[in-house]
C-alpha cells in the first residue's frame, strides 16, 4: 500500500482518537492481540477489508522510544517500558503468560525457524546473543526482569493481561482502550510441553519457580485508569 493511501487508513482509524501499543513478555498473544486491535479501529469498514487495511495501522517497533505516535495507529513491541511519559493518547496492553508456555512456543518456533529467529527474538528482548540450550536452567531472556519492570510501571496508562485471560476481559479492555474491540474465536495454545525433552522439564521449572509464581499470585488484569 503506497504512503498516501497508508496515511489515509490512518486518518480513518484515528477517529478512536488513541494510538495503541501492544507490550509483551513474548509468545503471549501480542501479535493476534496487535492484529485485532488494528482492525478493530476500522471495524465500520466492510469485513473483507479490514485485515487489509489493519495491515496498514500495524507496525512492530524493536524500541519504543522510536515510535513516531500518531493516533490510529498500532505498535507491537518486546521492548521495556519507556522511562519518559507518552501522549496522552496512548494506551498500552501488556500481555504475558506461563514461562514454561512460553518457552515450550520458542522452542517450538526455533524447531521451524531456526537459530536466525531466536538472535532476532533475543535482540527485541533486550537479551543479547543466547544460547537456547542455557534455556532449561537459567533466565536467558530475562523473562522475570521484563515482567517485573512492567507490572511496576505505573506512570503509564497500562491493561496488562494475561494470554488466557484476554479473552475473558475482552469488554474491560474495549473500554480501556476506546475501541469496539473484537477477538478472533480463542483457540489453544500450539505448542505444547510435550516438546519439552522430559529429562529438562525439573531443572526447566526450578528455573522459572519465581516467576510463575508471580505471575499466578498477580491479578489477572491490572487496569489503570487514566
């Protein structure tokens, strides 16, 4: 889509009058969550069109202090949480998920993808290089550190979520963010635990025992209203 038509759609969707960016831990619905949300904000237009156009709103953003924001618009990023205010017209979702999930999905990923993603993965982590067999016994990507820096993030206008519960709080989060908000039908997670060499999944869950017990005894959304 040339630039011209691209502003257009933009302009289009702007009429929500916010700019959402979509934060996430990785492996965690961001990109079906970014994916709705930007079709959502042209839900007037034809079915047909919107993924098309939403297509045209998305944009991912390996650093948000990068991002040119404009309302209408939607960011997916790995990044941290931005030390600076935004504008007032952002909003942002951050979402989350089990670590062993999430890294039974990169696993499963690495197997189709291979060592490029993972670097390329690693690096909109803030992780630097890795070694994926470091994975079973300590925090390569820096999963807890991202978490916790974003759960504490309270100068910013925040919804953070967890992956099975998006769907859930599919309502609050319309509200949240200003738009008539609808999900894809919620499907089960493709990876599975059973990808997970059965010798590692002791050391793979002392290694991950902190965070997941945070991220259970932590509410499932955390809404700030602003």
């Amino acid at each position: 889509m040339k630039a011209a038509a691209r502003e257009a759609v933009r302009r289009l969707a702007a009429r929500h009058g916010v700019c959402i960016l979509i934060a996430s831990l990785g492996r965690s619905g961001s990109s079906m969550l970014a994916q709705a949300c930007a079709e959502s904000l042209i839900s007037r237009r034809p079915f047909p069109l919107r993924k098309h156009l939403g297509g045209a709103l998305f944009h991912f953003a390996p650093s948000i202090d990068t991002i040119d924001f404009k309302p209408g618009l939607v960011y997916k990023t790995h990044d941290y949480p931005p030390k600076q205010p935004l504008p007032t017209f952002v909003r942002i979702v951050y979402t989350y998920a089990d670590p062993i999930d999430i890294v039974a999905s990169l696993l499963a990923q690495h197997r189709k993808d291979g060592d490029t993603w993972i670097a390329e993965h690693a690096a909109h982590l803030k992780a630097g290089p890795v070694d994926l067999d470091d994975i079973y016994r300590r925090d390569v990507f820096h999963f807890e550190r991202h978490f916790d820096q974003w759960m504490a993030a309270r100068h910013l206008p925040l919804f953070a979520v967890r992956y099975d519960r998006i769907w859930a709080v599919q309502d609050k989060l319309a509200t949240f963010l200003s738009v008539p908000l609808t999900l894809p039908p919620q499907r089960a997670r493709r990876s599975s635990v059973t990808g997970i060499p059965e010798d590692r999944m002791g050391e793979l869950m002392a290694t991950y025992e902190r965070l997941r017990e945070k991220i259970d005894g932590c509410e499932m959304v955390v809404a700030r209203d602003w």
